[in-house]
C-alpha cells in the first residue's frame, strides 16, 4: 500500500467544503484502493454498513466501490458495428446514461480500471441531467445523504500516463502530473501539478 502524504485527508475535506466532490479511479487493486480511500476521507463511515473502524466486519454499501469490469457492467453495453468496406464485425460499449446515473452519485472508488474508464466516467458526468429531476435530487439528499447540485457536473480529472491524455482533454479541468507525468498526459492537460501533490488542486480551485 503507498504511504500517503499528511497533507492529503485536510485537501480532501477542504474540497468536499467547497463543494468539489473526490473520487478515486485507479489501477491498484480493490481492497488496497478501498484501504486508502478510506484513510484519506474519500470512504467515510456513511459509505459501510456496521463499525468503520473495524475492517473484518464492516460491509461497503452497494455502488460505493467497484472495479473497472463491474463498472463498465453496470453502466454500458457491448454493440457491434461492421465496417462497410471490409465487412469485418467488432464490438465497441457503448455508455447507457440511464445506467450510468443509477451508479455515479453513490461511486467513490473505482479499482482496477483502465484509461478508457476515466474517459468514460468524465464523458458520463457530463452528460448526466440528474440535477434537473427536482424529485430525484431531493431523494438523494433525504434518503442517502447525497448532495446533487442543481446544474451539471463539472469534471475535473488528474492523470500522469499517456493512456490518460482522453480522459484530461475530455474532463472540464484536466490536471497533469509535473514530475511523473509524460508529456502526452501534460500537452493534454489545462493545468500541470508541479510538485505531483494532489493537496496543489486546492490552491489551484482557490485560484480559479
């Protein structure tokens, strides 16, 4: 499990106080993804079932966190296309967004995944209109605890690999690592983290 830096829970909370909401995708596995987020204050006590504090018993609600394969599972479907020309048949997933949004209010984690997840993930939140059903908002704040703002979501997205480059041009914001990052993921990218600290993103929001 990688070390996290100090300064990082007090980032996060200063996000989820400005009304930046974080979530995880990564590559690490699902229990060592969970483990982390749970430390740095991405998974809270309202995200389990039973104690937090004890991670033999305690039960993870349901969307809360998933890996790359049950995302794309759960939110698209696989269609075939042929190619005119060739006559040759592949298939491509292709997002639901009505799949989608039954998903992403409640999704903190995402383990396990690939670059295409996080384009998909930025493209999906984007889309989605949730923030116009008046009755869902209000059922998601009643009866989960889930804060949906009344405009569409705004995406930010970090990446330091080239794979990611789709993704952070395809976020609002795409945020490249300075010193990991290649320079596909930076040429992608708005703005470049030059110390690769995630606690930057806040002085960056506070800025504009």
């Amino acid at each position: 499990e990688d070390p996290l830096r100090d300064e990082v829970p007090a980032a996060i909370q200063k996000c989820y106080t400005a009304g930046i909401d974080v979530r995880m995708v990564t590559g690490d596995n699902l229990e060592t993804a969970v483990a982390i987020a749970s430390r740095c204050g991405i998974l809270r006590a309202e995200h389990f079932t039973g104690d937090f504090y004890n991670t033999r018993t305690r039960k993870l609600k349901p969307f809360r966190a998933m890996t790359g394969d049950e995302f794309r599972n759960h939110v698209s479907v696989l269609k075939e296309q042929t190619d005119m020309v060739t006559g040759k048949v592949t298939q491509e997933r292709v997002i639901v967004q009505s799949e989608f949004d039954k998903v992403w209010p409640y999704l903190r984690v995402m383990a396990r995944c690939d670059p295409a997840d996080k384009k998909v993930l930025a493209d999906g939140l984007n889309k989605s209109l949730i923030c116009e059903n008046a009755a869902e908002v209000k059922r998601f704040k009643e009866e989960e605890g889930i804060i949906i703002f009344p405009d569409r979501q705004v995406v930010a997205m970090t990446g330091d690999g080239t794979n990611d480059a789709p993704a952070l041009k395809r976020a609002d914001v795409g945020f490249a690592m300075g010193i990991s990052g290649t320079p596909t993921a930076k040429d992608a990218a708005d703005i470049i983290l030059l110390d690769d600290n995630f606690a930057s993103i806040v002085t960056a929001a506070k800025w504009g």
